[in-house]
C-alpha cells in the first residue's frame, strides 16, 4: 500500500525535526539530523542549511509493516507557501505539527484552510511537550476552539473519552456497542473511515527533539490510514513539482493517481505525446531509477519537456488551480556585463519550477520582473541564482499587485484592417463575482466566424493578463462572451485577431466603470484586554474593517479584513507593543476595491495613451490605405451587423 504524507507546520515548530525521526525509526537513515546542526536529511539544500528553515519541499521514503510512504517536508514560512500548496495536492494524509509552547499561530490557520480545500484527512502532533510550563491539554483545547471541534485525542486509543467522542457521530455504532459491548476492530475501522473522510481530526502529542511519543503516533498514523490505488486502471498523474538536475535536465515530479507507468511510455498531456526516458525515486537529493511505477507513487521522470506544474497526465486532463497568489512584485536588478537575455534564461527555469513567480519580461521598458510573498523570498532567490548560475542579482523595494476590473455591462468592438489584413472581433464584457478571475463564453455562429478563428479570439484573451484602464494592472473578475466576428478567406494573417481581439477589450474598456482592486488580508488577532484598544485603533488606521471583539478568559480575539498593503509589515509593530505574547494571523483573501483609489492611480501614473500594446483604436482600410477610427467611433464602423 503506498501513502502519501505531508508534514506542515508553522515555521520553527519542530517540523523537519519531526520527520527525521519517522525516517531514523523506520531505518532509512542511520542517524538523526538537526536543523540547527546543518545535517538534517530532507534539508539538504545549502541554503536550507545556512537559514535554518525549510524552502523546497522535498521528499524521502520508507516502508513499515506493510505499507511504502512517501513523506513530504514542506516549507513552514509564509514566504514559501505556494511551494507548501503544490504538494498539497498529492497528499493522502496530511500531518500538521503544532509548537505546545507557541500553540497555533498565523501559519497554521493558513494550512488548516489549505487542506480543507483539497479534502485532505488531517493528524496533528502536538510537539515540544518537553519544554516547561507547556500543557499538551490546553493545546488540545486551543486547537478544537481556532480549528476544529472534531478533533480526538488519540494517545490512549480507544480510552473512555475517545469512544464517546466516535459514538456521537455515529449512532449505528453506538447501538452496536450498547447491544454487543465493544469490539476493538469495529472501532478502529469506523475511526479509520471517520478519519479517511474528513470527519474526525486524531491528534496526539510528544516530543520530536526528544524522541518522545514518535513511535507511538506511527503505529497510530500506519492503523487509521488507508488508500486503494487501482494499477491495473488507464495511466493519470498530476505534476506536482519541476526540477532541473546537475546536468540541466527538466525533471518532473509526478503523483501516480492510477494505473501503471514504464520507462519508455508514451504520455500525454495538453495534447502533446512524448517518451519517458527515465522514471527516478527520490529520498532526500538522492534517487534509484525504476523500470516502472505503480498507482499511488510520487516519482520523478524525464523526457516530459513543458509539462508544468498542476498539469494532468495521460487520463486527467484538468489543470489543478492554487490559492496562494503573490501580492508583490520586484524588478529584477543585474549588472551591465550580464546580457539581459541570460538573465531571462535563468529566470524562466526558476519560473517553471516555481510558477507563482510569474517572471515578465517587459518588452517596452527591457525589465525582468517576478512575482514575490515577501522580502525572505527575495533574499532567497538572490541566493539561489548566485548558486546555480554564478551572477549576483539584486531585487527593487517589492511593490504591491494592483488589478482592475469593471462595474457594468459593456460590448466592445474591434477591427484590424491594415492593407492585406483583416479580422473583427466584437464581445460582451460583463463584472462577476469577486475573485473569480477571467471566464469566457461564446455565442458566435460558425457561419459568422469560422471555429478555428473563435478559438484564436478565446486563445488570445487568455494568453497573458490584460492592462485595465486605470493603472495597466491585470483586469480581473469578467466574463467575456465572443457574440460574433469576421475573418477574410484572402486577407486574414497570422495575429490579425489577436489585434482585433485587444482592441475590442480596450474599447470596451474605455466604455466601462472601472475599479481599482488591491489584495487584502484577513486578519484574526488574539491579545491581553489592555491592549485591544490599541489594536483596533491599528486597523482603523491600516483602512481595515473589523467584527465585534470577542473576549476570551483574559485575552480579546478580533477577526477582520485589511488592505495587505497598509499591514504587510505590522508584524513586526504587533510583536514589540505585544511583547511576543500576542497572537496575529494573516491569511489573504483575494482583492476587493482599493481603499485609496485616486492616490493609486496619481502614484503609478499610467497613461493608456502611451500603452505601447494597446490601443482601443481599431484599424479600417479604404482605397488602399489603412486610417484610424477611435474607440468612441469604431461601434459604427463595424462591417459586421
């Protein structure tokens, strides 16, 4: 039986700790490493080392009794969270370790919220129980009160406590119990099932550094876990993570959710078919090479030279979405002597292995840009191209991600008619719900527009973000309906729509209501009575808005939004006035509208007359010559009805 288990935790709570001693206890490593010591087994990278703390989330393997696992080390700083959510979706069970002397902090919310969205079956250990005036019961407590109340308490399995905690959510097997006494194997599969969907959350507690209370939980983790993958079903995977090796190979890290893979298969994806030329199991920076794979093992292979990640494979066709967006953005600074093509050569290979950079290369300005959660992140990467490509980088003061979508109805009109040129493009570009992103739809007859032609109008309004009006930030939160269009048998050339396509975007645009949206946080905050005063009167002032207090013993909780970009650096205020002992979570909650518009819009000083990609003027030709209609004229110049 293969499992997969992701180990999360906010940072410093004893997570890699944790883990290496699941691999020592199950004899896949001799000897026990430490992060504070530079020799732990799944922080094997240099920079992991030298900081302490978890980037990549890598991988190593062990059996016991008889099944293989494959545990995942995940990174446990908010800066790395989107390497954290990626392997998420792989996960068959999930364990997420919590500090008894910290309890549960900003972080762990932010985990808990992540695996809930992808279903994920949840253990938590309780870990650091061996330091002083720490109570693994109030933990326990704080746990089911911040989280979840259907969290058990497994250290004395099948204890009074826990029986009754299972029969109230299940009264057939209450019954059972009531008429026939207890029966352990009953019990444990109805826990095992309870566990496996979702409906009860075991914890236990110990101690990783002092290895207290680790075996125990693995022999609880290995009797309440299951999973039933079907080898002899049609291939599918799902690329979770891309590598490059030592030797520049693209290496891609895939779940086998059914079937079976051998080296030299033929696979595909986005309707592209290519060979596996090596199938690789990873432990630690280490591997063996298979001749194939089962359903239910991470492996990585090469041979699959643009698959990325959240990409199906064979039977999955799907694309996996993630949560964790960047809300900062930094340009990329390197020294004259380097050519600027080098740097975006290294840069891409970053970008498919982390694919929330969202490197840009801005044609118009010849600036690298990347996408960024904080400033950790930042001082990383400068590392990461310095170890691996051998030039110092350096980042500009990272600037937040603003984007723009509309408040009403509006049809747009667009028409590319240059000599020897043609193609017209009209759509209907309507606001949706907030943070739902850009969705098309189409309601063009082929009659009109051939299906090849409809499908270059869809292609290009999803090729790359659009530039609103307000700011030239990424329009968002639309729905584009394609009502109809004109091609030319003769005249119509490659790029033709994607010009008409713009242009009818921009000229609707310029018709709309549009709105400013900034990213925003939403915040839970937990301190003493005498400081909640001070705390609201911060959120007032960050433009943020808050529910009624709630007190609880002597602490007050309050739980809110704010902008991110007024509080993303409040942490460091919180924990002077707090003097450590208060509690701040900030977990983003998509973009909503911006709190100061017009300073935005006067600080940016965008000027769409100067957007040198685009322009809601549409092009008409008449004895030969092209001329301009501007966008207030171009609805009645339209050729079609």
């Amino acid at each position: 039986m293969h499992k997969t288990i992701g180990i999360l935790a906010h940072v410093d709570a004893g997570k890699t700790t944790f883990s290496e001693q699941l691999l020592y206890h199950t004899h896949t490593i001799r000897q026990r490493g430490r992060v504070d010591h530079q020799d732990s087994f799944l922080d094997s990278h240099t920079i992991e080392k030298n900081r302490g703390i978890t980037i990549f989330a890598d991988q190593g393997i062990f059996s016991y009794n008889n099944s293989t696992y494959y545990i995942i080390d995940t990174p446990g700083h908010v800066d790395f969270s989107p390497e954290m959510e990626r392997a998420i979706q792989v996960m068959d069970y999930a364990i997420i370790i919590i500090s008894a002397v910290d309890g549960v902090e900003g972080h762990t919310e932010t985990v808990w919220q992540l695996l809930r969205k992808h279903q994920v079956p949840t253990f938590f250990f309780i870990n650091k129980t061996d330091y002083e005036d720490t109570d693994a019961a109030s933990v326990l407590s704080e746990i089911r009160a911040t989280l979840s109340e259907d969290i058990c308490d497994i250290t004395n399995t099948f204890d009074e406590e826990l029986i009754e905690f299972i029969a109230e959510r299940d009264e057939s097997l209450l019954e059972t119990y009531m008429d026939n006494g207890f029966d352990q194997d009953l019990w444990t599969q109805a826990l095992r099932c309870m566990v496996k969907e979702n409906k009860i959350f075991a914890c236990a507690s110990g101690s990783a550094l002092k290895d207290v209370g680790i075996v125990e939980f693995l022999d609880k983790l290995d009797l309440l876990t299951t999973t039933s993958y079907k080898a002899d079903d049609v291939f599918a995977a799902q690329v979770y993570k891309i590598r490059h090796d030592e030797s520049g190979n693209r290496v891609t890290f895939l779940k086998i959710v059914r079937g079976t893979l051998k080296v030299r298969n033929n696979v595909t994806y986005n309707d592209q078919t290519e060979k596996i030329t090596q199938i690789r199991l990873y432990s630690g920076n280490k591997f063996k090479t298979a001749d194939q794979a089962l359903a239910g093992e991470l492996v990585a292979v090469t041979g699959l030279t643009s698959a990325s990640i959240g990409d199906g494979i064979g039977a999955i066709s799907q694309k996996t979405a993630f949560e964790m967006i960047p809300t900062l953005k930094s340009k990329v600074l390197f020294e004259a002597s380097i050519h600027v093509k080098e740097v975006l050569r290294c840069f891409k290979l970053l970008d498919a292995e982390d694919p929330s950079l969202r490197v840009f290369w801005d044609e118009y300005f010849q600036e690298i840009h990347v996408h960024v959660m904080g400033v950790i992140q930042l001082e990383v990467l400068e590392q990461i191209v310095l170890e691996r490509f051998g030039f110092h980088v350096t980042f500009g003061e990272p600037k937040i991600l603003y984007k723009e979508t509309i408040d009403n109805s509006v049809r747009g009109y667009g028409h590319f008619e240059p000599l020897r040129h043609y193609a017209e493009v009209h759509l209907l570009i309507e606001p949706t719900a907030r943070n739902s992103g850009i969705t098309f739809a189409n309601t063009c007859h082929a009659n009109d527009l051939s299906i090849g032609n409809q499908n270059l109008v869809r292609h290009h309004l999803f090729e790359r973000d659009h530039h609103g009006l307000l700011t030239g930030s990424a329009l968002t939160d639309v729905k584009i309906t394609l009502l109809t269009g004109r091609g030319h048998n003769e005249h119509t050339h490659g790029g033709d729509f994607r010009e008409a396509t713009y242009r009818a975007l921009r000229q609707g645009l310029e018709k709309a209501e549009n709105i400013l949206l900034e990213p925003f946080y939403d915040f839970s905050i937990k301190v003493h009575m005498d400081l909640i005063g001070r705390v609201l009167s911060d959120i007032q002032q960050a433009a943020g808005t808050f529910d009624p207090p709630e007190s609880i013993g002597d602490k007050v909780l309050v739980k809110g939004r704010v902008p991110v970009a007024t509080f993303m650096n409040y942490s460091t205020a919180f924990a002077s006035f707090t003097h450590g002992k208060g509690s701040l979570s900030l977990v983003f909650s998509g973009y909503h509208r911006c709190h100061n518009t017009e300073e935005i819009i006067e600080t940016l000083g965008y000027n769409k007359e100067a957007d040198p990609e685009y322009t809601s003027t549409s092009i008409f030709c008449a004895k030969g010559k092209g001329y301009p209609v501007y966008w207030d004229e171009a609805e009645a110049a339209m050729h079609c009805l």
